[in-house]
C-alpha cells in the first residue's frame, strides 16, 4: 500500500475519532450544565412551596386564634417545621454553590431526587391549607351575612 495513502487513512481515522470525542464531550458538559440547572430551578420551586406553606399556615392561625398576636403552640411547631425546610433548602444551596460544579453525576442525581421528594411531602400540606383556607373564607362570609341581615 502506498505510504500517503496509510498516513490520509490514519489522519483521517484520527479526524474522525477526536470529532466523536468533541462531540460526546460537548454533550456531557451541555447534560450538566441542564443537570445544574434543573438543581436551581428545583431549589427555586422547593423554596417558593416552603414560604407557600408558611404563608398558609399564618393566614390560617390568625383566622382560628383568639388573639393573632400570640401564635399557638401548633402554628409554632408548624413555623419550626417550615423554619427547618428552608434552613435545610438553604444547605442544598450552599452545597450547589460549592459543589454541584465538581459533584459527580450521581451526587447530582440523587441531590435532584432529595429535593423532589421534599416537594412531593409538602404538595399534600399545600393542598389542604388551600382548602383549609377556601373553607375558612367560606365560613367568614357566611358569618358576615348573617351578621348582616
């Protein structure tokens, strides 16, 4: 075989090997760069949800206490719990910060799982302080009305 023709065969096969490596490496850093974004977005979500159920919790306290100024022991336990929540989101975010760059994919992955899994706890919570508080207007204007007439 002729030499030039070996060595445009090997330059080429060379081409074509570090075009694969580009390309697979171009997908991992693009993979992560989403992976570190659905981290954020997820904190964002968690943390929204948090101060959601903190605001609920307040609004249905105030509604049900004899005097709003001084919150019951559950409305304190509740506060502790969310208070928590949010110390614990804030862990993650530092951890994000410090780490998530240097992490590995699993630490990621399972990072994102914890994370859906508190958002997943809390829907429920959510769901009936909504309702709680449908039902709570509910009742209060039907107290105005009757008070009304």
């Amino acid at each position: 075989m002729n030499l030039s023709l070996t060595l445009g065969v090997l330059a080429l096969l060379t081409l074509v090997v570090a075009a694969a490596w580009a390309l697979s490496s171009r997908r991992w850093q693009n993979r992560r760069a989403a992976d570190l974004q659905q981290l954020l977005d997820l904190a964002d979500r968690l943390e929204t949800d948090l101060k959601s159920c903190r605001t609920g919790l307040q609004q249905a306290h105030a509604v049900m206490a004899i005097n709003p100024d001084l919150p019951g022991a559950s409305e304190q336990d509740a506060r502790q719990a969310v208070d928590a929540g949010l110390q614990a989101l804030l862990r993650q975010r530092i951890w994000i910060r410090d780490r998530a760059a240097r992490a590995s994919q699993q630490e990621l992955d399972e990072t994102a799982t914890a994370m859906r899994a508190s958002r997943d706890r809390l829907q429920p919570l959510l769901q009936a302080l909504s309702a709680a508080q449908r039902d709570l207007d509910s009742a209060m204007r039907e107290h105005i009305h009757r008070d009304a007439e």
